[in-house]
C-alpha cells in the first residue's frame, strides 16, 4: 500500500522550481498521487514566472490561471510528504509547520541520493530555466523509482 497519496513541492515564493517540480512529476507518475505546488513565504499570489512559464510550455507542460500559494499546516496530513529545494527550505518548513516533520520533509535531491541541492534559475537566461527543468526531471526519475520500489513494486507511472 502507498505511504504517501499527497505530494508537495515547496520553494521560495512558489513561482519557478516548485510549479515545475509538481508539473514534471505529476507526467512522471500518471496522477498516482494527488501533487500541490506551494511556496514557502508568498505574501500575495503571483503567476508563473514568466521564464518557467516559457520553458514548461516548450516541455508540453501549460498551467493555466496558476498562482502562488502559501504552504499551511492544512495542506499536511499523515499521507503527505513534503519536498523542498534546498535544506534551508526544508529548516524553514520544519520549523514553521507542526504538521511537517523529519519523515515527511525531505530536500528532493537529497530523497532521490544526489549531493547537490535544486539549481535555482532566478536571474537567470531563458537557457538556464531549461537547465533547471531537465536537472528537476532527472531528479524527480530518482524519486518516482525510490518511491515506486518502497511503497507498491505493482506501481507503474508514467513519462514525460
């Protein structure tokens, strides 16, 4: 039986590594899990940023009407895990939110066995947002199979 039925994807203001982590892996795992996209300080809702935005729609991938949200302790439960970007995301997150513990809160690259934390693209060229979205998904592979092989060997997700 799967541990987790929620996902989320938490990132700075929520408007470039976590949408697009939650897009690239809601195609990877076929809607097996029901994925949010959070940020972690968002003082108001913002779209999309407009670089991550260019590159997902070049990756098949539009959101429409997205705009940022705050993560709050109603979006965890005890089938929920919680991925972040970096460890300094992840302190905050722990430390913020009752719900969000050393089980379910994990850097993703760090959950998926990589050493490096998640690129971020802010700043940066339309080139490196690409880069960003390519590492996120080689990432988020590892993920998908550490979860695949924990919790439901039966499990098959999809591709992108």
């Amino acid at each position: 039986m799967r541990k987790y039925k929620r996902v989320i994807f938490a990132a700075g203001n929520g408007i470039t590594r976590a949408p697009m982590a939650a897009e690239i892996f809601k195609k990877l795992t076929d809607g097996a899990y029901e994925v949010l996209s959070r940020g972690i300080i968002v003082a108001f809702p913002e779209p999309l940023n407009q670089k991550t935005e260019a590159v997902m729609i070049s990756k098949g991938i539009e959101l429409t009407d997205y705009a940022s949200q705050q993560i709050t302790e109603d979006d965890i439960d005890e089938d929920t895990v919680i991925f972040t970007m970096e460890e300094a995301q992840r302190q905050k997150i722990l430390d913020m939110l009752e719900g969000a513990t050393e089980e379910n809160t994990f850097v993703v690259s760090v959950f998926a066995g990589e050493e490096l934390e998640v690129m971020d693209p802010y700043g940066g060229t339309l080139q490196t947002y690409g880069i960003c979205f390519e590492s996120l998904k080689a990432t988020l592979e590892k993920v998908v199979a550490r979860l695949k092989s924990e919790e439901d060997p039966t499990w098959t997700g999809g591709s992108l």
